[in-house]
C-alpha cells in the first residue's frame, strides 16, 4: 500500500527511503538501515529523516484502516542517536479513532532494543474534496 513516489515508502522514488510498512495488530511496524547520506552531525542520523521515519508510520496507521489523513500535528522525543549503518524498528499504533481524527503513537528502537525516538502524531482525515484537491486517487 502506498504511493510510488512518496519519500519514505515510494518503491520508485530513486532518492527515497524505501521502507515497507507492515500491519502489526492494529498497528504497523517497518525497518530502515541508515547510510552514510542520511546523516546530520558525523556518523549520526539527521533529525529529519527520524522525524520523517515517525511522520511516515503514523500515516501508515490510518491508512491501514482505510482512511487517507494528513498530519495536522507531530510531536517528537529524540532520546538517542542513531548512527550511521544501524538498523533501526519503525512501529506504530492508534491511542485514539473518530471519524475525522486519529491520534498516533509512534517509536523508533535500535536492536537491542533501546529506545532512540517517540512522537505522538495528530491525523486529519481527509474529505473528498481535499483529497481531490490534492490528487489522491482511490487506495489500492
Ligand atoms: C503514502 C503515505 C504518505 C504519507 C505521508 C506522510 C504524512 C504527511 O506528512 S502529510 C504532509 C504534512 N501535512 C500537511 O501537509 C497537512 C497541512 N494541513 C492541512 O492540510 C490542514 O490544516 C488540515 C487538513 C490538517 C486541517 O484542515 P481542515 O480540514 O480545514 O481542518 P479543520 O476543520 O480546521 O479542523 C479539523 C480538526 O482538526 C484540528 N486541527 C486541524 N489542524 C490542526 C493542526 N495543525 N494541529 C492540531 N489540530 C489541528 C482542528 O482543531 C479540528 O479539531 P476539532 O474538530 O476538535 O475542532
């Protein structure tokens, strides 16, 4: 499930992050190996793709669901770096569903377990008219 072109999952995105999200319960859980163009600081990976990472899952809850939403919200716990050539856990589940909201919950961890990333994401469903307006087409 997803969009071709999306950075983080779009299997033909030549600069994307090809990460595949699988369902987990109600939840999804994905996997990423950072390299040597992801990072920030030396050896560490930049904020930005862990944010991205987050965004990315959060979204996948919903869509795992049926309902296409964009992130209104996104609030982020950087607790640990993640370096250059880790593999890190991507996984995310809902707290809350209602029909125009849904609260996500998200976090990263590196092998052995340790957490290095948390956020809780606020995801707007969208209506017909906005996802015509942004051209999204039906899920498949
Ligand atoms: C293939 C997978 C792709 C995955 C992509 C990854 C996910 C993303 O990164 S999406 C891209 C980043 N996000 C965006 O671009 C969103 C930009 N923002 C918007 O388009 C709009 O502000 C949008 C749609 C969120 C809300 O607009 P609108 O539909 O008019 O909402 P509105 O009716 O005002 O509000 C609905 C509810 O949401 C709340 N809300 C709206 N915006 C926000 C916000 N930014 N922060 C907090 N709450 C908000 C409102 O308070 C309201 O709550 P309540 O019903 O309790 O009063």
């Amino acid at each position: 499930m997803g969009f071709d072109y999306c950075f983080v999952c779009g299997e033909n995105n030549p600069h994307g992050l090809h990460i595949h999200f699988e369902r987990d319960g109600d939840g999804v859980v994905g996997y990423f190996q950072t390299e040597r163009h992801h990072m920030g600081w030396p050896n560490v990976q930049h904020g930005g793709i862990t944010s991205s990472l987050l965004d990315e899952a959060s979204a996948y809850v919903p869509l795992n669901l049926g309902l296409v939403t964009v992130t209104a919200q996104l609030n982020i716990s950087f607790k640990k770096p993640i370096r250059v050539g880790e593999r890190v856990r991507i996984e995310a589940h809902p707290t809350k569903v209602s029909s125009r909201l849904l609260l996500v919950e998200a976090r990263i961890t590196g092998e052995d377990g340790e957490e290095k990333a948390s956020s809780n994401a606020k995801m707007i469903v969208l209506t017909k008219a906005q996802k015509e307006e942004l051209g999204i087409g039906e899920l498949s």
